[in-house]
C-alpha cells in the first residue's frame, strides 16, 4: 500500500521492493515473550550456550523465505555483528544492517567504507562513546542494572534485572538529546544511541545498491521510528515501545495480535505488499492472544487483518464506459 491508502497495492515490477524489518520483538521473540502467548506454536531460531533464546512461528520463516525470493529483505538490527549472526531465519540476505545502522554487510561481510564515515559523522555530531560509557557505568551502580555494554563502539546499552525496576528516565534521555545521542527502553535493555547512528541512513544506502524504489518497513522500537516514517508500506506490532507511546503516521498498519502471533501478521502483510506467495495455514492462537488494536477516532491506522482482508479482494474497475 501506499503511504496514507489503506491496502498494499499489486506489486510493481521485481526487484522495484525493498523490504526492511527489525528483529527481535518483530520478526524474532524472546522465551519471555513467547510464554505470555503459550498457544502459538514457535520454533528457535537463535541458540546462546547450547540453549535456545529466540524464537519464531514456522510460517513466519516460511513468509520470509517467499519474501526473500520476490523481494530484496534487509534485516535490519540493533544487534551487533556477533549478535546478528547467531540469528538463523533460514534464507539468503545478500545486504544486513546491524548496530543500528552502524555497519551494512554484503553477503555477510562489513562495508568498511560505511563503518568508517558512520564513525566520522558520529564524532563530528555527538558527545564522545567513551563518556557516554563512563555515564553507563556510573548508572550501573544502582540496583537496578545488571550490567554494560559497548556496542562495536558506536553505542553504548544497559540490561536491566527486570523491564518493572527500569526507573523513570525522561531526565536522562532530554539530558543525553543536548549532546546528540538518543535514548529508548526495549524490555529490559536501555539503549543510548547517537542520534546520527540510524537505520534509516543505512537503509537508504541499501536502496541505492539494490536499485530499489519502494520500502516497506516494520519494526516495534523508537529506534525503529525513523526507519517506519520514511517506508512506503510501514508495519509496527501492537506491542513493545512505540506501541506503549501509541505511535503512528498515516497508513500505519498495526498488527491484530501481540507476541509471536504479530511478527507472522508482520511477516504476511509484507509478503502480500511484495506479491509473495502466501502459505495458507495460519498459526493457532488461543483467545488470549488475538485483539484488536485500538485505533482512535481520526487516527490513519489499519489493523493487519483489515489490510489483509482488503488486498485479498479483487480490485474494482474504474474504467468508464
């Protein structure tokens, strides 16, 4: 669809679609999350120490495959290299964006250039990583962090006991705006984040090797936001942080479901957007765990099984005569 109609359009010619979705919390779920939806049925796809931690729905990575074939997908993360690599969605991405842009890989390897001038735009524009780290550090004396990290040196994170100790930081995050970084709560992770640092910088680069026109966009995080206002087609799950702030822009489409049940909604409203063929079998889902999204009076937002419904009837001719 496109930005401000109601359904995808019919798929333009191949290869016109690029297709740019966050990860985790949008495609791949966490064991938490996964058991506040125990009738979906998952499969891991991310092992840590010889457990599985990551998880999604069979058909997602079947959607995905089918997507893969029709369109170029770019998975796009706030993970770092090691991080991403771990993942397995079972197809083919000749182009990946990890740390948040920080790094574009082709068939799996960093474009050095683009390392290079990210690092170079991040010290002209925003205070030093090492004194954001040191400010990290100096937060993780209180109780409620576990503990730091330095993201490939681009950006800096902290993880949380648990989401509900997360103290109220409104103070920090217009404190750290003043010197150019950003600052978003997703689950029990705090990122800070160069405001120049952006996914949407590196999916535009994407677009421009691909040959690409059009973007369809998902993701569930503020640092998603920017990615999801510059798409075509832009997709958010009716969970996690930009949820939670009731974030939306024209032709939004929000997913019916929460969870694992979302990133197949996710998965299926892109594939339809692209002209993939679409598996029929649906993921059961208990009635806990499908609901409608709320969509305010005046709001321009569509819920996923709205979308879909609309595409999936024939078009009416507007010929005349």
């Amino acid at each position: 669809m496109s930005v401000g109609s109601a359904s995808p359009d019919l798929p333009g010619r191949p290869g016109e679609w690029l297709v740019a979705s966050d990860l985790d919390q949008t495609l791949i779920f966490s064991r938490r999350r996964c058991a506040l939806n125990p009738h979906v049925a998952v499969t891991p796809v991310e092992d840590l120490d010889g457990q599985p931690i990551s998880f999604s729905t069979p058909r997602s990575l079947r959607l995905l495959a089918a997507l893969a074939e029709t369109a170029t997908f770019v998975p796009v993360t706030t993970r770092t290299r090691a991080q991403f690599a771990r993942v397995r969605l079972g197809l083919a991405a000749p182009l990946a964006i990890t740390t948040n842009g920080g790094a574009l890989l082709v068939d799996g390897q960093p474009d050095e250039e683009w390392t290079a001038g990210v690092h170079e735009r991040i010290a002209a524009c925003a205070r030093p990583v090492a004194a954001v780290a040191a400010l990290a550090r100096r937060l993780a004396e209180q109780d409620w962090v576990r503990v730091t990290k330095v993201a490939d040196g681009l950006f800096v994170y902290l993880v949380a006991h648990d989401r509900e100790g997360i103290p109220d930081l409104a103070g920090l995050a217009a404190s750290l705006a003043g010197d150019g970084w950003r600052l978003s709560v997703q689950g029990r992770k705090v990122y800070l984040v160069p405001a120049v640092l952006t996914k949407e910088a590196a999916v535009a680069e994407a677009m421009r090797r691909a040959g690409s026109s059009r973007l369809a966009a998902a993701g569930d995080s503020l640092l998603d936001a920017g990615l999801l206002a510059q798409a075509d087609v832009a997709v958010r799950p009716a969970h996690g942080e930009l949820h939670e702030q009731g974030w939306t822009r024209p032709g939004l489409l929000i997913t019916d479901s929460a969870g694992p049940a979302a990133g197949e909604q996710i998965a299926e409203l892109l594939a339809v957007t692209v002209g993939a063929p679409v598996p029929p079998e649906p993921t059961t889902v208990g009635p806990a765990t499908v609901g409608p999204a709320t969509v305010g009076p005046g709001r321009a937002t569509i819920t996923a099984t709205a979308a879909l419904d609309q595409a999936s009837r024939p078009a009416e001719s507007t010929a005349s005569g």
